[in-house]
C-alpha cells in the first residue's frame, strides 16, 4: 500500500469530528468561566454546539471516500450515523440539565462531547487500528461517565462493571485484531479482507468470533449483555439513554462495516452466526423484561431485544438490511430517548425509577403520560409510528432474503414485547396513585426533548419516506 | 370526481381528536362536541358516497393515489367498490351513534373521546385502503386505542385481562398475516403493494396453497373464528359501551372483509382449495357460540356470543366462494354490524342504569326504558333472521350461496342446513334474553331508574332505520353489494 502524501482535503472531510473535538475543548473552556450556580447553562452550550455540528454535516457537500491514506472510509452510511451520533448528542445533552442528581459541569459534557467523538470516528474507521482507538475513545469517555455520581454507592459500581466488562472485551477484540494483523500483515479492512479467504477455515472464523466479542459487547447482544442491566440502572439517567442509543449505534455501524468490508470471505459463516445470536437477543431480553419491576431494568432488556431486531438487518446481508437496519437505529435513538425523559422527570419527582412510582402519571400530567406511550408503543411496533414501520423494514428485508424462520421468531418477539410495554402504558394511564391531584411541571429543555422525539416518533411512522430513501441511497454505496 | 370524499371520511376524525387534545384539562363537554362533529362529518360523507357511487359503472371509485414510500413501492390510494361503501357507512353510522350513546362519560372525557374516534379512523383506512402495507399499519392502528380505552373506561373487573388477551390475540393474528403479505409482496416481482396490480398477478398454486392459510386465519382471528374467538366474548364483556359497539359492529369486519380482501382475492386458488376445510370452523362458530349463548347468564356475554355466531355466518358466505354468497356475506356484515352495536348500546344503557347484567337478576325494565326495549327487541329479531330485517336479506343469500356451492365440496348443502337450525337457537336465546330483561314484574330497586336519555333515542332510531328499511326494500342496499361483488368476481374471471 505504501502512504500516500499528505492532501489538505482529508482534513474537510472529517470535519463533523474536528468540531466535535473543538467543541469538546470550547466547553471544557467556558466551564472555567462559569460560576459555578450557572453550569447548568453548559448544557445548552452543548446542546447548541451540537446542533451547529449537525447543521454542517447535513447541509455542507463534504468530500467523500477514503482518506489518510485509507484509514477512514467516509460515505454514506458512514453520514447516516453521525447524524444518529449528532441528533442522540444533542438530545441526551439537554436532558442532562433536568437530571437533579447529577452534577453539572465541564467535565461531564466535555466526555459526553469525547465519546460522541470516538463514536463518529468508529463510523469511519476502516483500519484496524483507527477502529480499536476509536472504540477506546469511546468507551473510556463512557466508564466514567457511568460513574460520575460517585457519592452514589449504584453508579460507582455500575461505573467499575462496566469498565471491568469493557476492558475484558476490548481485550479479547484485541487479540484477535493481533490475528487478523498476522493474517494480512497490514490493518487495513481491504488488506486483511483479502488475506482472510485464504486462511484455513476454523482460524478465520476464530478470529472473527473474537472480534465479535467487542462489537457484541457495544450493543449488547446476547452473551455479551450481562452488563447491560446493572450498569444501565446504577448510571444516571441520561448517561443510561447515551449508552442504549449512542454505543449501540456505533457498535452496529462498526459491526455493519466490517460484516461487508472485513469479513466478505465468511459470509455463508456469519449469516447463521447471526441468525442465531438475533433469535436469542430478541427472545432472551423481552422474556426477562416481562419480570423487571424497575423501569430502567426493564428499558435495558427491552434495548437488549432492540438490538436483536437490528442484527435482522445485518443477517439478511442485502442492501435492504443495511438500509433498514439503519433506518431502525435512527428511530430507536428518538423513542428510547423519550422513554428515559419521562423516566428522568418522574425520578426527579419520586426519587424512585420503579415501576410502581409511574402510577397516577397521566393524572398528573398528561403530556409526559402521552409522551411515555407514545415511545413505548414506537418501541413495541404499534402503528402509525415510526417502530412499527422500522419494523416492517426490517421483516420485509430478512423475508426477502430468504430468512423465514428468523421472520417468525422476530413476529412472536413483538408480540412479548408489547406485553412488558403494555403494562407499563398500563400502570401509567389506569393506576391511581395518592399524589395524581398535583400537576407535575416539566422543564423547558425536556419539553424540548420530547417534542422533538414525539413529533420525531409521528413523522418517522407516517412520512417514514423522505427519511428511508435517504438512508437508501446512502446504503447504495456498500452493494 | 376529484373532492378527496374518502381522505374526508378518514382524516376528519383524527383532526376533531387533535383539536380535543388540545383542549384545556378540565373540558366537560366541548370534547363531546367536537367528536360528534368529527364523527358527523364522517357520516355526511359517507352517506354522499353512498348515494353517489355509481352503481353501474362499479369497481373502485372515489379513488385517490400519493406515493407514501416509492422505494418499496406502497403509496396512500384509496378507494371503494360497492362493498367498501356499505362498510365505511356502516362504520360512520356507529361511530357516530358511539359518541352519542357515550355522552354521559364523565371521567377523562378528553382522552376517551380522541380515542374513540381513532378507532374509527384505523377502521376507515382498513375498509377503503388498496394498498396492503397502509392497509396494515391502519389495521393495527386500531389496536392501541381499544387496549387503552378497554384498561381505563372497562368493567374493573375484568378490564385488564380483556385488553391484554384481546389485543395479543389480534396483534398475533395481524402480524402472521404480515408475514403471508410480505411473502406475496416479494414473490409477486413487482415491487408493489397496490393491490389491484397484485391482484392481476397468477401465483403458482404451490405458493398460494402455502399462504392462503396463513393470512385468512391470521386477518380470521379479528373476525372471531372458532377457535381463535376466546378474546371477543371476555374482550367486550370487559369493554365500555362504545368499544364493545364498535368492536363488535365494525372491528370484526374488518377481519373478515381484510381476511376476504387479501387472501381470497390474491390467492383465490388457495381460497379454492381451503375454504372446503375451513369452513367447518365456520360452522363450529355459529354451532358453539349458539350453544354458549343459550345457557349464559351474563347479558353482555349472551350478545358477544351473538356476534360470535354471526361472524360465522358472514365468514361462511365467503367460503360459498360465489357471487350469492359474497353478496350476503357482506349484506350480513352490514347487517350484523348494526344488530351488534344496537344490542351491547342497549345492554349499557340497561347496566349503566341498575349495574347488573346478570339476566335473571333484571326484570320489568320496559316499564322503565321502552325505547331501549323496543331498540332490543328490532336488534334481536333482526338477529334472528326474522323476514323484513335486513339480516334475513342476508342469511337468504348466504344459504342460498352455500347450497350452490355444492360443486366445490359435496358437503356445503349439509353446512347450510346446520346453520339454519343455528338460527333457531339465535331466536331462543335472544328471546329468553328480552324476557328475562325486559318482561316480567319490575323489581323495586329499578322503581326510579333515569330513563332513555334523548340522545341515546336518537342512536336507538339512527340504528333501526337502516336495519328495517334496508328489511323491507332489499333494493336499497343490494344493487351497491353487487356491483362490487360483480367487479371484484369480473377480475377473478368468474371464479
């Protein structure tokens, strides 16, 4: 391969990461500035910072294709999910500022803003070494973020879980990136594509099972979920909502990649890897939601079941899977989000995130009681709204691709879904609680977070169009 | 015809349940209103459909066609044949007379009413959507309001097992019928859900033996057949008023009407090959649920039963696979719609009033609501296919359907003979109902009971005028069914 010199343009076209990067240090600065009543307002600092960010990726015609050298691979997928990075940023950022348990301050945005960072550059990495940074980026940003209300016993131990299962799965990863290497001799995606047709079968496929441990564990599939459900219940709120839509997302794109990119030569292997791991995430995580009595447990199996819908995609191995599977992630991000928000209203108010503590919540107020069925439904796959349609996509691609059997697991999981989704609708709509009479206000920046989500949920459920043949054509590239 | 007559039909409701949303908290009755409003504009347009479609053009009219998601070829195109039409104001009418008869809600009226009507929206988009993936997304869109409206206004003691095991159960059914019409989709090769295109298109026998089953009996459980009926009588014993009059008059249509549309229209050799077999289960409907109503107790149950046995009836009518038994088939879904919503109406006024519904425990009530009486007593001479109701209209056709079927299976004329002595049992229990109800002495404690309330005698009359006049001049409503039956059979090349 061999480097090829330095060209000015490669620095545009990772743009959307160098501002990130100089946002991150813009608001690590005013967090200096601030006196300390008034750090809340960071916040908005991110939040606004971010937008700015997402405006530049979608509007300005940045270069494609690959750069330094082939280390990064920008195209279109790769453009998909920075705006999923970009729109959950945004939406987790102002949800912060409503989270009253939390400190607010420049350290906590600025590794929120770091690990959006390490996940926009996961997007794009195509060289075994980018992607390995990249992910460390990503995920150290993340175990402290988990942690960040030491004075609560919960966090720091969700924090250190976290980071012990991260650590062990980066590990595995790494030794077989090692494999990989000693393959191909290089890091690059093609080069290391092209060596592994020729490797003997079962150390090829070896190497690839240890690679998928570290993807696996960023979107928690099934094994590699056991930390999904402490951590996402000791962490706070908003940290827990990033972690279900951003971390997943990045692991799903840099699975995606690789699955096309890396491993062409194991398709006929990893299609039935991957229909089994699906049929058990899905199956495994909405069983063991029906039993949860805390609301982020139950939110976090409900993520792990997600996340088995979304590995549908990548086993129909077609343009349509990609497409779909993508098109699911960027409604997931907007209704899993909204879940948490109310979630962080009502442990605000309650001090509890029980299930139980949701009572009354429609007679207190309606708006959030609205707000919660609405991402609940999106999220059990009821019409008109945008789960439901991501859904479909997702069934109609692993229909088209043969996948009948998976089709009919993926069916009946929807169906255990909606019960565990429907009981929580339940409790918040019928159940009468001795506090229904007071009005609950919900802050500016949440009202802002589920109105956008909500009218997000709608349009994506009934003007699903614009945005499908967007993530369409971006998928084109790959097939 | 370029007013947009069925977006009118559909989307009105769904403003009017905005605009009440947006309602301050505390409104007692401007929610009324405004879902009446909805509910009656939808019901002017109808009735306008109705008298301006054009009976002897036939095949789809009033269509309109806007791409939705052209990637994968499914766009918003709506229309109606002459059965569509009698469906969509069939689900007008009792819409309409649903907001009326719930005008007393006094707990949440703002989200029970919204609700309401976006029930009525999902079934509008059901009956006149020719586009199967939206035909889809509005058929499950009826799922969410019912769960919602059975779990907070229903019977508290059953309420919550009603809604979680009737909406599993329908959201089982809808989604193995997905399945199927997916598997159609990408067989087809045409990369369309518009089903008049996919209904030109031959699938091999294989495919259609294959799929039919699936989607009839996935759409089929909507439409209660035995043995997926379990959720419908303990659904609508659990459910208010309105949902159990809506649910049972226009929702249970909807599952035949969508099971007849997708899997006898696009796969009519499945149907051919099927139908022989299934419609023992038909029979077992009608056979069963008779047998049920004649020793229940439970006033609401007796008429979910009711229904149960009718949709038998109706899904029968289709088995006949001929123009009379399509005909009736949908003379009686009409006809059943109405004679279901009027019975569970007035099996509300009667429990809202004493809160019993154990029969034997009433008695005398005509003293105290005789036009609920009267209303019960049309809906259930009508129910038993008593000469001049439109029901009779029905089941004549539908038996008369099954009798020429004989060449499909020797045994159809023994199915219509079975169903008739079913019709013997309806009489039975519907009379033994109104007896213990209605007859008799008044008990004391229902001395004093309010009386009908003039909106509820305006649902009872709106209710019986199309069941009796449709009865006495069978003209009024036939050449509309079949016209659409014609149009439909016209493209099946006379199956």
């Amino acid at each position: 391969m061999g480097f090829t010199a330095f060209n000015p343009t490669w620095l545009l076209s990772i743009l959307p990461e160098l501002l990130l990067l100089a946002l991150a240090i813009v608001v690590l600065g005013v967090d200096l500035a601030l006196p300390a009543e008034r750090k809340r307002t960071l916040g908005l600092w991110t939040a606004a910072g971010l937008i700015v960010v997402l405006l530049v990726t979608l509007l300005v015609p940045l270069p494609q294709g690959p750069a330094f050298g082939g280390v990064v691979q920008i195209d279109g997928i790769a453009g998909v999910f920075r705006v999923i990075f970009l729109l959950g940023g945004i939406l987790v950022a102002l949800m912060s500022m409503d989270f009253q348990p939390l400190r607010q301050d420049g350290p906590y945005y600025g590794l929120l803003l770091f690990s959006l960072l390490g996940m926009s550059l996961m997007a794009i990495a195509e060289n075994l070494v980018m992607l390995y940074v990249a992910m460390e980026l990503t995920g150290i940003s993340a175990y402290v973020l988990v942690g960040y209300m030491r004075e609560t016993p919960q966090s720091a131990e969700a924090g250190l879980k976290y980071f012990l299962f991260g650590a062990f799965s980066s590990a595995v990863m790494l030794y077989g990136f090692s494999w990989l290497y000693a393959f191909a001799g290089g890091t690059g995606y093609a080069q290391v594509a092209s060596a592994i047709g020729f490797v003997r079968f079962p150390l090829a496929v070896l190497a690839f099972l240890m690679v998928l441990v570290g993807f696996g564990f960023k979107v928690a599939m099934v094994p590699m979920h056991f930390w999904a459900p402490d951590v996402y219940q000791g962490a706070p709120t908003p940290i827990t909502a990033f972690l279900s839509v951003g971390s997943k997302a990045a692991g799903f794109a840099v699975l995606l990649r690789a699955l096309q990119f890396l491993f062409p030569a194991l398709e006929m292997t990893w299609v039935v890897l991957l229909v089994a791991i699906s049929m058990v995430t899905m199956t495994l995580g909405n069983t063991f939601a029906v039993w949860q009595k805390n609301i982020k447990r139950l939110l976090a199996y409900s993520s792990i079941a997600q996340a088995g819908y979304v590995l549908i995609g990548g086993a129909a191995a077609s343009q349509m899977g990609v497409a779909s599977a993508a098109f699911y992630l960027i409604v997931y991000t907007v209704m899993n989000i909204a879940a948490f928000a109310v979630v962080v209203q009502v442990s605000n108010l309650t001090g509890s995130e029980e299930i139980e503590g949701f009572s009354g919540l429609a007679r207190r107020s309606s708006f959030l009681g609205w707000s919660l069925m609405l991402a609940l439904f999106s999220l059990g796959g009821v019409p008109p709204f945008g789960g439901f349609v991501g859904k479909l996509l997702i069934f109609a691609s692993a229909i088209q691709s043969g996948l009948i059997a998976l089709t009919v697991v993926g069916v009946i999981n929807v169906i255990i879904g909606l019960y565990y989704y429907l009981n929580v609708v339940k409790v918040v709509f019928e159940r009468r609680s001795e506090q229904e009479q007071e009005p609950l206000e919900v802050p500016a920046p949440s009202k802002w977070v589920l109105g956008i989500t909500m009218a997000a949920i709608v349009l994506l459920g009934i003007l699903a169009y614009p945005v499908y043949q967007w993530v369409w054509q971006a998928s084109a590239g790959w097939f | 015809m370029n007013f947009p007559f069925l977006s009118v039909i559909i989307f009105a409701p769904v403003i009017a349940a905005v605009l009440i949303l947006l309602l301050p908290k505390d409104r007692q009755t401007e929610p009324k209103v405004l879902a009446a409003a909805g509910a009656f504009i939808s019901l002017f347009m109808a009735v306008w459909v109705f008298l301006a479609y054009d009976r002897a053009l036939g095949g789809y009219q009033f269509v309109e066609q806007v791409p939705w998601l052209p990637v994968i070829g499914s766009s918003y195109y709506v229309g109606v044949n002459g059965m569509g039409v009698m469906l969509v104001l069939l689900n007008a009418l009792l819409l309409f007379c649903a907001v009326l008869i719930s005008w007393h809600i006094e707990e949440r009226p703002r989200e029970f009413f919204a609700l309401l009507l976006l029930m009525g929206v999902g079934v509008f988009g059901a009956f006149t959507l020719l586009d199967l993936l939206l035909l889809v997304l509005f058929y499950e869109l009826v799922l969410f309001p019912i769960y919602l409206l059975i779990v907070n206004w229903g019977w508290k003691p059953l309420r919550e097992y009603g809604a979680m095991k009737l909406t599993l159960y329908l959201l089982l059914g809808s989604l193995v019928a997905v399945v199927g019409i997916l598997a159609i989709y990408f067989t087809s090769g045409l990369r369309t859900f518009d089903m008049v295109a996919l209904g030109g298109v031959k699938f091999s026998p294989e495919f259609q033996r294959t799929w039919f089953l699936p989607i009839f009996v996935g759409f089929g459980v909507l439409a209660s057949l035995w043995p997926f009926y379990s959720w419908s009588p303990d659904g609508y014993a659990a459910a208010p008023t309105a949902v159990s009059m809506l649910h049972a008059g226009v929702l249970k249509n909807v599952g035949a009407f969508t099971a007849f549309r997708v899997a006898v229209l696009l796969l009519p050799e499945g149907a051919k090959f099927w139908m022989p077999y299934i419609v023992f289960l038909m029979v077992m409907n009608v056979v069963y649920a008779t047998f049920i109503a004649l020793v229940h107790t439970d006033f609401k149950y007796i008429i979910g039963f009711a229904s149960v046995a009718h949709l038998g009836v109706v899904l029968m009518g289709f088995a006949a696979m001929n123009e009379l038994g399509w005909s009736g088939a949908v003379t009686m879904m009409f006809a059943h719609g109405i004679i279901a919503a009027m019975s569970f109406a007035i099996v509300g006024m009667v429990y809202d009033r004493t809160h019993i519904r154990e029969i034997k425990e009433l008695g005398g009530i005509i003293r105290r609501l005789a036009p609920a009486a009267l209303g019960f007593a049309i809906a259930g001479f009508a129910s038993m296919g008593m000469p001049g109701f439109l029901a009779f209209v029905a089941e004549v056709q539908v038996f008369l359907g099954l009798w020429k079927a004989a060449s499909l299976a020797p045994w159809y004329p023994a199915i219509a003979i079975i169903s008739v002595l079913g019709i013997i049992g309806t009489a039975a229990y519907m009379l033994r109902a109104f007896q213990y109800v209605f007859m008799g002495e008044l008990k004391p404690q229902f001395a004093d009971i309010p009386p009908v309330g003039p909106l509820d005698k305006v649902a009872i009359a709106l209710m019986s005028l199309p069941l009796i006049a449709g009865g006495i001049y069978p003209l009024l409503v036939l050449p509309v069914i079949q016209s659409g039956v014609q149009s439909v059979l016209a493209v099946l090349g006379g199956a």
